[in-house]
C-alpha cells in the first residue's frame, strides 16, 4: 500500500493551504508604498477572473494605464499558491519584460528570466519572458516531436494584439532574393507565377521591391515534393534554423509568395500545437487593451470559443483620462509638416512631446529638434528620462504600443505616419513608408485649449471642426 504523508497531517488542500485570493494576497505581499490597495478597476477584474480561472482561457480587456501588469502578477501568484503552476507571463519584447520584473519586485513577486530555474520548475517565481522565448524553432520548451521539454502550468500573453503580430512573424520563413534557395524555388515555380501574371513575374525578377505574386496553391501543392527538397538543404541556414522546424510538418498547407526582395512561405492557420507546453497549459489567459477581433486568439492560439467570446473586463469606463485626437492635415489638408512641426516644437517648451515615427530614415526630418531618440536599444532609459522631468521632444522609433508614459511623461503624442504592411498570408510583412499623416493625442484639457488658441490662422479653422 502507497504511503500518503498527507496523512499524518490530515492531509492538505491543492497549494498547501496557501492564500489563493488576489485580494487577500496583494494585502500579504511586502510591497513599495505605492501599491496600497488595488483599484477598483483592478479589483473589478481579479475578482471575476478568480470565479472564472479555472477556464482553459479568458480573456482580460483593460484600458491603457489601469494596471494589467498588477492584474496579471496577482492572477499569476494566486495560480502558483493553488498548486496551478509553473506560471509564465509573456510579454512582446524585453523592454515590457523588464517592466513586469520590476513591477513584480515591487510588489514583493518573485520573478526569474531563466526558463531552467528551479524556482520556476517548483513554482516559487514566475518565469517573465519575451514571446520570442516561447515561439521559436528552437524553443527552450520542447517543438514539434520533442514534446514538452519544460513545463507550463498557468500562462499569460500580455499585450497579445502586439504578441500576435511576433507569432505570426515566427511562424514565417522569410527568404531573401539574394540566398541561394531564393533562385531555386523560382526557377521550380516560375511557369505558374507567369501563369499568374507575366508583368509580376518581371518585376519579381528584376528586384521590384513592390512585386508581389503568389504561387497558386494547386501548384504549390503538387510541387510539394521539390520544394521541400530546396528548403530541407538549407533548413540550418540563417533565418530557416529557427522557422523551418515550425513549419516542416504543414508545409503542404503554407501559402507560397513571391517579391522583388524575398519570398515568404506562412501557414494559412497557424500550427501553434507545435509548441506542446503552451497548449497543455492549464490556465491561459490573454490580457489587451485594443484586441478588436477575439477570432485571432481562436486561429492563432488555439483558444476556446466560448470562453473567448465572454472576455472580462471592468464594469465602468474605467479611468479613462480627458484626451483630444486630432488629424490636422485631414482636416486642413492646406497645412504644411513645417507649420505642424514649429507648433510642436513651440509646445514642448513646456510639456514633454513623444513623436513615433515608422523608421530610422523618418526620425531624421526631426533629429534637429529632439532631445532623444529611442529604440529598442535605449527605450527603457529613454523613457525613464520622461517620467522624471521635462525632455522636450522625444522621438520614438517604429514603437507604437507598449510603452508606460503616465501624466507629465507625455502631453502631447504625435503620430508621424505608419508603416504599411504587405505580403502572405498572414498580416505582417515588407514595411512601406506610407508618408506623413501628423495624427496628434492631447492628454490634457489645458493643452487642447492652447492648442486651439494657437496663432495661425488654418490651425485655429481646423482645430475648430473638431
């Protein structure tokens, strides 16, 4: 007969008796004096997830600025003392990461980066990485027939409109024009990309950056044979090694594109079962803020249905600040970047301005009146810089969610353009500049009205249709 130790104490509940409430929790954690209690937001939001968390998947829906990252910690925390463990919380890049590690040790939330920690295995700290760490053909975690090398208990993808994005790109094999494998696909489908069009297959052939044209999938289907054979030889190049391994076994299924710079080959729904530790999970839960289409979480990660389909979200409009949008040039089309630009640089005399543009080139036109440049080397600093004191014009590059700016941090949020995307079957792919657009966010009254009070005549007229 087996020996239950249990016994001797008359047995224990699933977590060792620990607190498993949020709300009891957050008021046992030795934290910084800025935590001191959850809003009501918060609380809103903790307390249906705890009637809801045993659910395979939910959905949480907080506005910008509410404190997800708390909620997220706290849902965590309580799965690891209920015995749900090891958790994981997935963020889009490393800068969000070290976000969440510093949040969480102010909290008084053990936290670790390394997936191999014993304290992570043994849930005592949660596991913070980057959704890169978690999708890759070389996953830490176990692919395809490797099945589940380290595992996954209670899961969360912050930010999961931005992480769907980097799944996608995972799941992509990207191939120059310039690599060998390049002129080998298209010499074996290049009678049915003419068949397709013949002026696409010369601009494909003569490098146009703008060239796009699939292969039809009948005949990407009965070439599977050959095409597989080009891409199984060069499955440990860079760019395949950590894509190839995703794909291999639905290769069949992927959708084949040519263009003038590369050729892409994507899955039509993507096989995230290939990573068997994320779909084992017990607890999977998927926190956004501007998610419009909850289908994605269905097609990309395997959720279910029905839980998708009633996220949770706070009952109030939540601490929505007082904001103005404006898209001058929409409005006014007369007025100019320079007009727009000498207002900016006016107001951030006085308040600090972010500027987000699409690319490095952009960021140029304002490099002789920014006081700082960011990107994903130097945005952690850069920002830190804005939230202690006046900066005047930061210029944020090709980051346009993710980034904490509270209060006086940023006033006044300019929008220079976006990039535009093009490619398979899925949505990312080949950025083009798609030229100014000078959308601009006022996050305060008393700017809007000295926005509106402004001395030029077409931007007085514009502001005042709005």
């Amino acid at each position: 007969m087996a020996f239950d130790i249990n016994k001797l104490s008359g047995g224990s509940p699933p977590g060792g008796g620990k607190i498993i409430e949020p709300r009891k929790i957050f008021s046992t954690l030795v934290r910084n004096p800025r935590f001191r209690r959850p809003s009501d937001e918060q609380g809103e939001v903790l307390d249906a997830w705890f009637e809801k968390r045993n659910r395979s998947d939910n959905t949480l829906k907080m506005n910008t600025g509410s404190g997800k990252t708390l909620v997220g910690l706290l849902a965590l925390q309580s799965s690891l003392n209920e015995g749900a463990g090891p958790a994981v919380y997935v963020t889009p890049d490393n800068y969000l990461a070290s976000q969440v590690i510093q949040e969480a040790k102010d909290l008084g939330i053990s936290t670790t980066e390394n997936p191999r920690d014993s304290a992570y295995l043994s849930g005592k700290a949660i596991l913070v990485i980057n959704v890169y760490k978690l999708i890759n053909g070389k996953s830490v975690f176990g692919v395809g027939a490797e099945g589940k090398k380290l595992p996954i208990g209670s899961l969360i993808i912050d930010d999961a409109h931005a992480c769907l994005s980097v799944v996608n790109e995972q799941f992509t094999l990207k191939i120059p024009n310039e690599h060998p494998a390049y002129s080998q696909l298209l010499k074996l489908f290049e009678d049915d990309l003419r068949t397709q069009s013949e002026t696409g297959l010369l601009d494909v052939k003569a490098n146009d950056p703008q060239a796009i044209v699939p292969v039809p999938f009948w005949a990407w289907k009965n070439k599977q044979t050959d095409a597989i054979k080009i891409l199984h030889q060069h499955r440990d190049d860079n760019g395949f090694a950590f894509v190839w391994p995703l794909l291999k076994e639905v290769c069949p299924l992927c959708l084949c594109v040519f263009g003038g710079r590369g050729l892409e080959i994507a899955p039509r729904c993507l096989p995230i079962d290939e990573i068997a530790s994320f779909v084992s999970a017990k607890r999977k839960i998927y926190m956004t803020a501007t998610l419009a289409d909850d289908g994605v979480l269905i097609s990309h990660f395997q959720a279910d249905p029905d839980c998708v389909t009633s996220p949770i979200k706070p009952k109030g409009a939540g601490e929505i600040g007082d904001r103005m949008i404006l898209a001058p040039q929409e409005i006014n089309p007369s007025l100019t970047f320079d007009e727009v630009k000498k207002l900016v640089v006016d107001i951030s005399k006085t308040h600090n301005v972010v500027v987000i543009v699409p690319s490095g080139r952009r960021a140029l036109v304002w490099s002789d009146v920014a006081s700082q440049t960011l990107n994903a080397a130097n945005i952690e600093s850069g920002v830190s810089k804005l939230k202690a004191g006046q900066q005047g014009i930061t210029v944020l590059v090709n980051k346009y969610d993710g980034v904490d700016l509270p209060g006086d941090a940023c006033r006044l949020l300019v929008i220079d353009g976006l990039p535009e995307y093009s490619g398979s079957s899925n949505e990312s792919k080949w950025p083009r500049w798609t030229g100014p657009t000078y959308s601009l966010l006022v996050k305060c009254k008393s700017l809007s009205k000295a926005w509106a009070a402004a001395s030029a005549p077409e931007r007085t007229t514009a502001l005042s249709c709005c």
